[in-house]
C-alpha cells in the first residue's frame, strides 16, 4: 500500500491471538456484566443465551479473519472499507470504530474499578453500601484515571512490554477461570443442571433493579444476549497490529477466529459454574450488579476467594491495556491518511519506542472524559456494543458486495461462499443487538448514537468529503 514500516513487527503469532484473548477477556466482561444476563433471564440466560451471543460473535469473526488475510495492514477495518467500498465507507468505519475502541475502554476500566471495590473493598475497611452517590462517582473517576494511565504508560513504553503484559494475561485468563470454575463446582452444595435451560424473569425489583420490569418473554430472553455481546468484543485487535505482526496474512485470521472460540467455550463453562453453585437463585437475583460477590462469598472461602479476585483484576487490568493498543492503532492508521484533527501530530512515531505515543494519550484522554459524561456501566458497555458492531458489519457487508466480482484476490484464509451466509448474518445480528442495546435503562445509548450520527454525516458532507483522500488503495483488490 505504499506505507513505510514505522511500527516496529515484534509480535508473533501467539502474541497476536494473545492480544485479542485479553482483550475479550471472558474475567472482565464476563464477570463485571453477569448480572446483565442473569437479572434477565436467570440461568437459562447463560446457559442458552451466552452460546447464542458467542455464535453470532464467531460469524463476525470468521468473516473479518477472511478480510484480514488478504489486506493485513493497521488500522484493519478502516482499510477494508475502503479498498472493499469508497473512501467515505473507510472514513465511516474508522469512525465508529475509533468510538467503539474508547467506549468499550471505558466499560472495561469502569467494570474494573467496580470490580475491585466490591471485591476488595470490604477487606480494605471500604463500605460501599456507607458511601453517598457523589463519593462512589469521585472515587469511581479516580480510580478509572489511574487504571488509564497506567495502561497507557505501558502501552507507551514499547510493543514489546505491551506483548509480554498480554502473553502472561492469555495464560493467566485462562488459569484463573479454570480455577474459579472448578473451586464453583466443588464448593457447591448441591448442582442442578436445569438451571442452565430454564428461564426465570428477574427484571425489576426482583433482579435488584438491572433492568426495569418487563413481562414480555421475548424481550426478557433478548436482554440477556447483552452479556456475550459486550464481553466477546475487541476480536479486530489481531488486526488492528497486523503491522506489528510476523506472517501476518495467516497469524491474524488465526489469532480473531481463536480468540472468540477459546473465550466463548472457557466463559461459557465458568458462567455455567457460577449458576450451578448459586444457593439461592431468588436471594442472588435481589443482590442486582453485587450478584457476583455475593456468589463468591457464598460458596468460596476467604482464603481462595482472595487469590481468584486477585487474578481476575490483574486480568482486567490488562484487557484495558490490549484495548488501548488497538485504539491506538486505529488512530494512528487514520491519522496517516489524514482522516483526524491534528492528524500531522496523531500519526507521529516515537523514535526510541516505535509505538505511536500521541495516539496512545489520545485513547486514554478520551475514554476518561466519556466516563465523566455516562459514568453508568450498562450504558457504556450498550454504546460500545453498538458502535462496535456496526463498525465490525460495515466491511462485511461491503466485502459481500464485492466478492467475486472487484474483490478476486484472496489471502490465505477463505471460507468460499460461506463468507456471503455470515456476513448477511452479522448484519441482521447487529440490528438485534441496535434493538437490545437501547432499551431501558441504557436508553441514553440511543440518543449517544443518534448524536454520533447526525454529528458524522455533518463532519462528512460538509468537510472531510472533498478534503479526505483516504488510504493508498488503488489497484489492491485484483493484485
């Protein structure tokens, strides 16, 4: 494409799937959002709804894998918009992207430092339940300050610590849900196994007040989808540092598609565990987004409970941290092509650590200012949910336009005509989780949408579209 190699190509193909494993990292979304799920639709909303979500999760995968193979450049989907559609498509994409990366940065950090104050907390003499509004806010922003810039001074220092933080995360992710899974089961007191297909409405007072009252079945099953769908987002990683990637072209398709499976059989088997051991499924409902602690506390000792708690935060912490790397890719990449304010200064490199600094400070600035604005979790982690998924349909939809007919050239990942099936899937997926992400309580997310639209179409039409030259993408789709 005509770019200079200015980002130093450090990672392999572990590194790279590593890199999107803590980036979903099923110990953050999946343990910080629970009661997202299970205030829906109890059990049955994890032990059905979660496969369901990571199913639609993986078709996204597979068909992004299949793009990514062919054109493995940084940035990823901004470039696939472009070369698959038009220099406006790009733009839109890299867009919603950009804001999709910085949301679901801020669920992850908000999540973690609620995660670490209702696990920790108490045994630090920290009462939540003694603490006003305003001072669970002020601590909340603190504390998400700190986490950020910690993420990004990593992140600053070099790709190599970045990689050496992830490849520990992927291991100890996967240590650590094994562990909590099999100390859920022997713990347990009695395990019931129909509690994994029967749904229980648990909205209203009777979830703690997760979501408003609803005697709609459908609608109570569809909430719960939520829970999958946030955690099991941030696959595009891999592609995203396909520039920093050895043999890119087939270690990133390995590390996306990877990543979501891995996760989607681990997370499922250790939330099916927390249901298991529940016990009481009533009495949990009631504790609302202190669900998980009190399930732990429950059924686990101080002694183990500690080190799982311990494990887990360390986990989030670098799942922030990978999502911090790949925003700042894509900001970097669009940047380069002059598709940014101040792109001139967004796209420089660091000479000494080859990462690009003022884009990592641009992530973390902005994903503190967004929890300032909507510090409630649930409705960040709907807005990142959207704004992901529109920006991961995008050039599936466009790829599906121009398969076989401008697009010829494949890499080494395919999937044949099966790529056209799952991208119309991904598309009709993503107005379900549109319809989901909306409702209430998180019906601010729809008016952050609706402003985000309305604000891009002004920005496009009546600036960017005569100023912007897009990637260097001529000749790319035959070659």
């Amino acid at each position: 494409m005509g770019y200079a190699q200015e980002l130093a190509r450090r990672m392999s193909a572990f590194s790279s799937f590593a890199l999107s494993l803590s980036i979903i990292c099923i110990l953050a979304g999946g343990l910080t959002s629970f009661q997202l799920a299970f205030s829906s639709g109890g059990g049955g909303a994890i032990g059905i709804g979660w496969p369901l979500g990571c199913l639609l999760a993986l078709c996204c995968a597979v068909t992004m894998a299949q793009v990514a193979s062919a054109f493995p450049t940084a940035g990823g989907l901004y470039h696939w918009s472009a070369i698959l559609g038009s220099k406006g498509w790009g733009w839109l994409t890299a867009w919603f992207n950009i804001i999709g990366l910085l949301t679901v940065l801020a669920a992850i950090n908000v999540g973690t430092f609620q995660f670490l104050l209702g696990a920790l907390g108490p045994a630090l003499g920290i009462d939540r339940e003694h603490l006003t509004p305003l001072a669970v806010t002020s601590m909340q922003l603190a504390g998400v300050l700190l986490i950020t810039l910690l993420q990004g001074l990593c992140n600053h220092l070099g790709i190599r610590l970045t990689t050496k933080l992830t490849d520990l995360s992927g291991y100890l992710i996967m240590a650590v849900a094994t562990l909590l899974t099999v100390a859920m089961l022997v713990y347990a007191r009695s395990l019931d196994f129909s509690r994994l297909w029967t749904f229980t409405n648990f909205t209203g007072a009777s979830g703690g007040g997760v979501w408003p009252r609803s005697e709609s079945l459908p609608k109570v099953l569809l909430l719960g989808i939520l829970l999958p769908a946030y955690t099991v987002t941030g696959f595009d990683a891999p592609a995203h540092t396909s520039e920093e990637t050895v043999g890119a072209s087939r270690a990133v398709p390995r590390g996306i598609i990877h990543s979501v499976m891995v996760s989607g059989i681990f997370g499922w088997v250790m939330l099916c565990s927390l249901v298991l051991a529940i016990p009481n499924l009533q009495t949990a409902a009631q504790k609302g987004d202190q669900v998980i602690f009190w399930i732990i506390g429950e059924v686990l000792p101080n002694w183990l409970a500690i080190p799982l708690y311990v494990g887990a935060i360390l986990a989030q912490f670098v799942c922030g941290l990978a999502t911090v790397t790949s925003a700042s890719r894509v900001i970097y990449a669009f940047a380069r092509d002059g598709g940014l304010p101040w792109s001139g200064v967004l796209r420089r490199i660091s000479p000494r650590y080859q990462t690009p600094v003022p884009a990592i400070w641009t992530v973390v600035l902005l994903s503190v200012l967004f929890t300032v604005y909507t510090p409630v979790y649930s409705t960040i982690t709907a807005v990142c949910v959207i704004f992901l998924y529109i920006s991961y349909v995008i050039p599936a939809l466009l790829g599906l336009r121009a398969y076989g007919r401008t697009w010829t050239k494949m890499g080494p990942f395919q999937i044949g005509g099966w790529y056209r099936v799952l991208s119309a899937l991904c598309a009709l997926g993503c107005l379900l989780l549109i319809g989901i992400g909306i409702q209430p309580p998180n019906d601010k997310a729809l008016w952050i949408v609706l402003g985000t639209l309305c604000l891009t179409a002004v920005i496009w039409f009546g600036f960017e579209r005569r100023r912007f030259k897009g990637p260097p993408i001529h000749g790319l789709l035959q070659q």
